[in-house]
C-alpha cells in the first residue's frame, strides 16, 4: 500500500501537491485546504469506475469548505453576494452536475472536474483565500470558535469584493 505522499508523486501533472504556495495563514482554513486536496488527488489515482462513492464524499466536504469560508465572510462583514461566494456557488453546481453526468454514463467526468479542480485551486487559495484569511486576521476573527473580538471593528463594512477589503 502506498502512503499519499507516494501516490501524490504518482499524479504527474494532473495532481495537486500540498505546499506552502498554498498556505493562506490561518489554520483552520490551511486544514480544510489540506483536506480538500487530499480528497482530490485520491480521486485522481483512482479507477473511474471506482470514483463515484469517494466523488460523493469529496463533494460533500467541498460543500462544508466552502459553506464555512462563507460563514465567516458573513460574520466579518461581507454581503452575501460577494464575488468569492459567487465563485463558490459555481463550482459547486458544476461539481453536482458532473455527478449527474458519470450516473448517465460519462465515466471520465470524474477524473476531468478533478484535473480542472488541481488548475484552479491554487490560484483561488493564493487569492480570493488568501485574502480572506488577511482580512480575517485584520478584524481578529477567530476562526476556531467563530467569534469576533470586537464586533464594532465590522459594523461600517460591506464587503462584495473577492477575500479582502482592499477588493471590494
């Protein structure tokens, strides 16, 4: 049995190696990132026949990742249709469709969503993640307990922009 960082080396170009390029600085975030790649680069190594059950859970905790990141943007400030949301909301109906699709019969869309998923995460981490994380610390949320030390700081925010408030 190999251990995941043998089967990461494995995926070539197709996989997402976990690095410090996609570190946002905040640590509950960096986990469920680490999570998220870890699930998508099991998919990647996985016969498609095989992928539907793994698929499901992974769509699952991608649906908990995202749903937490927009918790905490909500709590901080943010609109409910800012952009980063926005780009959420599209992934994850892309990500249902594509389970519709390999039920139908389409036994690569699995692995071909996986492959596009390891092109865009990194730049939406460095990013639209990054940023929030930054913006986060910069309002002292506390993302463990979801609290914020001093709500006034957020009171005359409305953010719509992607992660920070430099974006909006």
């Amino acid at each position: 049995m190999q251990t995941q960082t043998e089967q990461s080396s494995n995926l070539g170009l197709a996989g997402l190696e976990w690095s410090d390029q996609l570190v946002t600085g905040n640590e509950r975030m960096d986990h469920t990132h680490e999570e998220f790649v870890t699930m998508l680069n099991a998919l990647l190594i996985t016969p498609p026949t095989e992928q539907l059950n793994l698929y499901r859970a992974f769509l699952t905790h991608t649906v908990e990742h995202f749903t937490q990141e927009e918790r905490w943007m909500l709590a901080t400030g943010f609109t409910a249709e800012n952009c980063h949301a926005g780009q959420h909301a599209s992934i994850l109906e892309t990500m249902r469709a594509v389970e519709t699709h390999y039920v139908q019969g389409d036994g690569e869309i699995i692995t071909r969503l996986a492959e596009a998923l390891a092109e865009w995460f990194p730049q939406h981490a460095a990013s639209m993640d990054a940023g929030l994380a930054q913006h986060l610390q910069s309002v002292a949320f506390d993302t463990e307990t979801e609290t914020l030390a001093d709500p006034s700081v957020i009171r005359s925010m409305t953010m719509s922009g992607c992660g920070s408030i430099s974006c909006s």
